[in-house]
C-alpha cells in the first residue's frame, strides 16, 4: 500500500493535473502513466545494459545513435528522461510533445504487436510547458521516495493508489491483486521455460510480469542463453485480454518495461463468442472479476453448456478448462461462494473440476487480503486439466495471515503464512500424516463427493476445543460480594469527604 510521504506526493501531482484542466480521472491516469514509462525506458535500458555487459552478450540501447522521428533525425540521448528533464521548460515540452512522445508511440517497429495497438491512439494531453515542468520536478520527487522505500512493487502500488481514485474502480473487479499473492500463485507453479502462458482478464498484466521476473530469477541460463526459448520468451508465451483499453493500454506498457517485446495483449471479452482459444495454454493465472452478472445472451454456449448461469466466476472457470490444453495448469482466485454455493451452476462447475480433471489444492485467505478495495473472502484453486478425471484427495490449506494487517492500512506484519504454502505445496508427500486440527490437510475425493461436491475448508477442518476449569459457584459469589463491600467502604469514605 501507498502510505506516507509517497502518498502526500502522489496527491501532490494528482493536483498539479487537477488545478492545470485534467479533471478526468482515467485522463490523469493515463497521462501519469506515459509519463511513468517514459522514466521507466531510460531505467530499464539502463539495467538491461548492464545485465548484458555482465553476461558477455550484445545489446544497443534504444537511445542510440540517431533516431528518426516523422521526416527528422535527432540524437536519441535527448529522448532520455535523465536528459531533458534538466531541460528549461518551453524546450522540454517542445521535445516531449514533437519527438518523445511520438518516439514512444512507435518504439515497436512491429505494427501489430499490443504495444503499437494501444499506444496508437494516444494523445500527450499536458496543455502547458508551466504544467509539465511541475510535473516533471515532482514525478522525480515521487521516484527518489520510491527509490528509498526499496518495495518489491512499489510502481504497482502506485498504480493501485492510483486506480482507487476512480470512483468506479472495484465496481467491474478492477482492483488490482495484490502483488505478494500474484507473487505466491507464481512460486507455487513454477512456470517453465517452455510455457504458454495466458490470464483471460488480465488488466494491468500483472501476473504476466510476475512469471516474467519468476523465469528471470529461476531459469535466466535456460530462457536467455537457448535461442529457441529467447523467441518463445519475448514473442509467443504472453497472452492476456482484457476489455479495458487503459488496462490494456498499461499492461502493454508494463510488460515491454519488463523487457518482453511481442507479448499477446488483446482487447477481448473472454466469455464471449469472440473468443476462439481451446486446448492451446500449458498454464493460466487469474483472478476474474467476480462482481455481479452479466447477459446470458453474449456467452460463449460451450460455457454455458458446462454451468448454465450468469455468474462470471462459474463462468470463468469453465473457460478455463476450456482454454487449457491437457496437461495445463491453472491457479485461480475466486470468492468463498464458488466453494460452497448450492445451485445447480455451483455445483456443475465443482463436479468438473473434481470428476473430470485433477483438482489439486484449495488455499482459503483471509477476508482482508483484497481491503481496501473489498471485503470479500476468496480461496486460490489449483488444478491441471485432464479431461478424464484424476482427483484422489485435495489438498487444503487456511490461510490466516499474508504478511499485512487486515484492516484498510494493510500494514506490514511478521505473521505471514507464504512461504509455509510454498514449502508445503511443493512436498505435499509430508503432507499425508497431517491431521484435520492442522492448518494444512489432505481430504479425501469420497468425503467431498459425499458432500456434494463442498469445498469450502470449514466443512472439514475440525476446531480442538480445549476444556476451561471455572471456580464453584459459592467462590465466584463470595469474590462478588467482597468486591461490594470495598466499593461500599469506598463510597462511605467519599461521602465523608464530601462533608
């Protein structure tokens, strides 16, 4: 979360566009974020540059040399952040709105990728080089604060904070997953190099970056020193849709940040009909929007033909069996009502998971993880798609803490149960002699059968209850009447004073 100084900050700048005429939230927001990935690009050429010096292998900077803008040839080192923004203010609006702004647009030389999609149409909106100047001073105010707070994620925090001055964010599930969590669904699927990798509402890209950093960390030999893998890396293993152009607008952003080239961002809406994928992703990570209904009318039938209802989180996991090819892998978030819902449609989809694929863990968290954005309990399911059943037992876990409060601060915490998932997914063979007062246990296939397909870990989890010994009555009469007689004396030795 935000807090502090960087908040003070932020809403420093926020007014700076307010008081300048961009009164439009979603305006500000894009704004802010060209103006982020512009300071980010000289960030990263610089990191990518010494990360190939340090690994002997070639690289030229974005920056180098000359650069041709329209029918113009200009030395691409003004184009950097570290540049011009010691640049007066009249000149360094005129190169941000005559030569860095259209250099952005076209930094993908390839037309058709999602980053010239949505960069296409965008439009610097800074009406002033007063303005811009102002902005510019305090963005790099903001990025010495979040330079010292040395967070994993502290730009997506950003957004966050950013987003939450939408009145309507968190309405169509727009509120952003929490890092650690994205984080924790990643460590426990250990992407590999050769992966397709796809989340069906992918908003900011967030999981998307995440197994990006994961293969950077865990596998930079097998990803970046084999060609074929490079290729399938930066061009083919990155999918994500979404029906927000300033999600789309962002993630692509976000993900070219991270040094992925080509990823596949798309404007889609997955539940439809315009969405053609079956059997093609080897894994998914999502957390779909799980607010309200939607018309039965614009589904895809082959969902509807799985669980028949309006629900978007019944009918995102049908897609997602669908999606996957056999043998793919999916780490989902979904509210508490999917694990235990009676209807018909929640129990369908339930019966599937379990029937006809291998459903594999269900993590129960705790109600705060999603403040201040929502209040809602979720659970993480964990399944691999066979098309023939292969559930034995299923392996739960109750989350109780996540490393921050649950309130609305989300401060930090030392409580936090993450690495005892990670450990525990991973070596689920210990896993076996667990009994059910754990945190952690196995059930049965059966036992959830006989449930009616239950999921939800209080159907299973059994609570020691612990005998207390209390005093015989007499005793706690006689305290009772002890206590009287001092509050008596007492007031006797009031009144007295009173007098």
């Amino acid at each position: 979360m935000v807090t502090g100084e960087l908040r003070s900050k932020i809403d420093s700048l926020w007014e700076i566009f307010w008081t300048g005429g961009l009164t439009n939230p979603l305006d500000v927001i894009e704004q802010m974020t060209y103006l982020m990935f512009i300071h980010d690009l000289d960030d990263s050429d610089n990191l990518r540059a010494k990360e190939a010096a340090m690994l002997g292998l070639p690289y030229e900077s974005i920056f180098v040399k000359e650069v041709q803008i329209g029918d113009r040839t200009i030395d691409g080192s003004q184009l950097k952040w570290s540049v011009f923004h010691d640049f007066p203010a009249a000149k360094m609006y005129s190169t941000m709105q005559e030569w860095v702004f259209p250099f952005i647009k076209n930094l993908h030389g390839d037309k058709e990728s999602a980053y010239s999609k949505y960069m296409g149409d965008a439009i610097f909106k800074v009406p002033t080089p007063l303005m811009l100047d102002k902005i510019v001073n305090a963005m790099d105010g903001i990025y010495e604060q979040m330079a010292q707070l040395k967070t994993a994620d502290t730009r997506g925090d950003v957004y966050e904070y950013l987003l939450s001055k939408i009145a309507t964010a968190g309405v169509n599930g727009q509120f952003r997953t929490p890092r650690h969590i994205i984080r924790m669904m990643v460590d426990l699927m250990e992407p590999k190099a050769d992966e397709i990798v796809c989340d069906p509402a992918c908003g900011t890209s967030g999981f998307l970056v995440a197994v990006s950093d994961y293969l950077k960390e865990n596998r930079k030999q097998e990803v970046f020193f084999n060609r074929q893998n490079k290729d399938h890396y930066m061009n083919h293993m990155f999918h994500g849709y979404d029906m927000d152009r300033t999600m789309l607008r962002i993630g692509a952003m976000n993900m070219m940040t991270h040094g992925v080239d080509n990823p596949f961002i798309e404007y889609r809406d997955s539940l439809s009909d315009q969405n053609p994928d079956r059997d093609k992703y080897s894994l998914i990570l999502a957390n779909p929007p799980f607010k309200g209904s939607l018309d039965a009318d614009i589904v895809s039938t082959d969902l509807l033909k799985v669980c028949k209802t309006k629900k978007t989180e019944l009918l995102f996991l049908a897609l997602f069996l669908r999606m996957l090819r056999v043998g793919g892998r999916c780490a989902c978030i979904v509210p508490d009502g999917v694990l235990f819902g009676s209807s018909t449609a929640h129990k369908a989809i339930r019966k599937e998971l379990i029937e006809g694929n291998r459903l594999e863990a269900v993590i129960s968290m705790p109600s705060g993880v999603f403040k201040p954005y929502a209040g809602v309990s979720t659970a993480i399911l964990i399944f691999t798609k066979t098309g023939h059943g292969g559930t034995d037992k299923v392996w739960f876990y109750d989350m109780k803490a996540d490393g921050y409060s649950l309130d609305d601060k989300r401060s930090e915490t030392k409580e936090n149960d993450i690495p005892d998932i990670i450990e525990r997914f991973h070596n689920l063979g210990a896993e076996e002699d667990r009994k059910r007062t754990d945190q952690s246990f196995f059930v049965p296939k059966e036992e959830i059968v006989g449930n009616e397909y239950d999921l939800s870990i209080n159907k299973y989890k059994q609570t020691e209850y612990k005998a207390v010994e209390y005093p015989p009555t007499s005793e706690i009469m006689a305290n009772i009447k002890a206590l009287e007689a001092e509050i008596s004396q007492a007031l006797a030795e009031l009144e007295e004073m009173l007098k």
